[in-house]
C-alpha cells in the first residue's frame, strides 16, 4: 500500500506539471517569456525597476495617448490576462508577493509578470481570481501548454491502470526476522507443509538462508569486516566493486538465486550501490 500511495504522489506531482503553463515550471522558458516581452516593440514589459522607473510611465502615456497619472493606473494587477486564480498560485514556486505587489502568470505573454508592472498590450478587466475563469483561459491557450484536455484524460487513465496492474502482480509483505524468509500469507496460498514452514538455517560459512519454493537457499558470506563492522556496507566504494562484479553473473535457472539476494541485501542497482 505503502508503494502504491508513492506511486500515486508520484504520478499526481507530474500531472500537476502537466496542468500548470509550462512557463510556471521552467525558469529558463520564463526567463526567455519575460525577456521577449520587454525586448519586443509592441508590448514593452516594465518598469525594470518599479521603484527606480525613469521615463517608463510617461513613454507608455504618450503609446496610449493618454496622461502618465492614468497609465500608471493601467497595471498587471488589474490587466484581464493577469492571472492570480488559486490554482495559478498552486503551480508558482517559491515565494509570489513583495513589498510592491504580487506575482501572477501573463496568459498573453506567457510568463510571471508583477502586479506593479506593465505592458502595451495591457488591458482592462482583471485580474483572473477564480478557477473556472482561469481554466477557461488555459483552455484558450492550450496550444502553448503542451498538451490538451483529453490527452490529459489518456495520461491518466494509462498511468492509473498500469499502476493498479502493477500493484496486482506484487504483493508486500515484511519480513519478521533478519533471513527475511517467513512469509505467513506466502505459505498459505503455496500449501506448504509443516517441514516446508520452518524458518531456514544459513549453511556453514554463510549469513542469511532463504526459502525458496519450499527449499532453503543460502548466500552472503558469514562473518564481520576486518575492522569488526558489518560486511554489507550499501553505499560504499566496497559495495559499487561488488555490484560490479555480481552484475556480471548470469542468471540462475530458478531465481532468485544466491547472487541475486545478495545483490539485494547489498541494495545493487545495476554495477552501482544505491543506500
Ligand atoms: S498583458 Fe497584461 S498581464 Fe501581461 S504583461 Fe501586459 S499588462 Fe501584464
């Protein structure tokens, strides 16, 4: 259950992605974003400096031909493309609000535009502070969000019945000893008789036994390192040399076979160790 709920935190922290513009997620796109709506001539994203402003207001006066005290009224804040809708402050990483204003995503320019700034193509009838309505504009400019409704609707349903298949092929249970052999459930369902039940016993010079289709099957040499620890060490420069090595063993006919819990218990991801 345990690795379902991760899978599932999982998958849920990658549809969010899918959901959110996909400016909101990546600083280099919404650098890029933001950068082209100050460079280009017909929008002149500004003030750079809101508080330092030099001639921005009265150059975006004279744009509208109107006076610089109602162009400085005319700000992202209350522009209809200017998005602070809950769902939109979800997708915005890390802090969105400072001593001038907040963040919010530009649905005409695609970036994080500030609340205390501007642009030409401002206009009036925002900000979006609802969901829906916020929706509605994503729904518009689903081109620019990589992926559709209904492709979101597959995503989904294929991710969530594979995870469910998954889940329906394995079954966890934890070991109640250190040879991780006693499976109560296992034995069960395999009819195992009485002998077949006992927990198994490592073989001379060896650490751990496990039962293996009613046979015991021992591996991992017995014993303490050469400075009285533990042997298996996962993690360490020792452990990646013999995830190395085991790695190049081939595999037996009735797994899982010695090696193969060795690899285990040395927690071996392919020739590397992973603690
Ligand atoms: S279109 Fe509106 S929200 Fe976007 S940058 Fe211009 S003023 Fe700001």
């Amino acid at each position: 259950m345990k690795l379902l709920l991760e899978k599932f935190k999982k998958f849920a922290e990658e549809v969010h992605k899918l959901v959110c513009p996909p400016a909101t997620q990546d600083l280099e796109l919404n650098t890029k974003n933001r950068d082209a709506a100050i460079q280009a001539e017909h929008i002149q994203y500004g003030p750079l400096n809101v508080s330092e402003p030099e001639n921005y207001w009265q150059n975006i006066a004279a744009h509208w031909n109107t006076s610089e005290k109602a162009a400085r009224k005319s700000l992202c804040g209350n522009c209809v493309a200017f998005d602070i809708s809950p769902r939109m402050k979800d997708c915005m990483p890390g802090e969105t609000s400072d001593q001038d204003g907040q963040l919010g995503y530009c649905w005409m320019h695609h970036f994080k535009c500030h609340s205390a700034r501007s642009c030409y193509t401002w206009a009036k009838g925002g900000p979006i502070k609802d969901d829906n309505k916020s929706a509605e504009w994503q729904e518009k400019n689903k081109s620019s969000l990589g992926v559709t409704k209904s492709r979101l609707k597959e995503i989904i349903e294929e991710e969530l019945t594979s995870i469910i298949n998954e889940e329906e092929l394995f079954y966890e249970v934890d070991a109640l000893d250190i040879n991780e052999e006693y499976c109560p459930v296992c034995q069960e369902t395999q009819g195992l008789d009485e002998d077949e039940k006992k927990p198994c016993k490592p073989s001379k010079g060896k650490r751990f036994a496990k039962r293996v289709d009613g046979k015991c099957r021992s591996f991992g040499q017995a014993g303490k390192a050469k400075d009285g620890g533990d042997r298996i060490r996962p993690g360490t420069a020792k452990a990646d040399a013999y995830c190395a090595r085991s790695a190049k063993i081939k595999k037996c006919k009735n797994p899982p076979c010695a090696n193969t819990l060795s690899r285990k218990k040395w927690k071996c991801q392919g020739s590397k160790s992973v603690a």
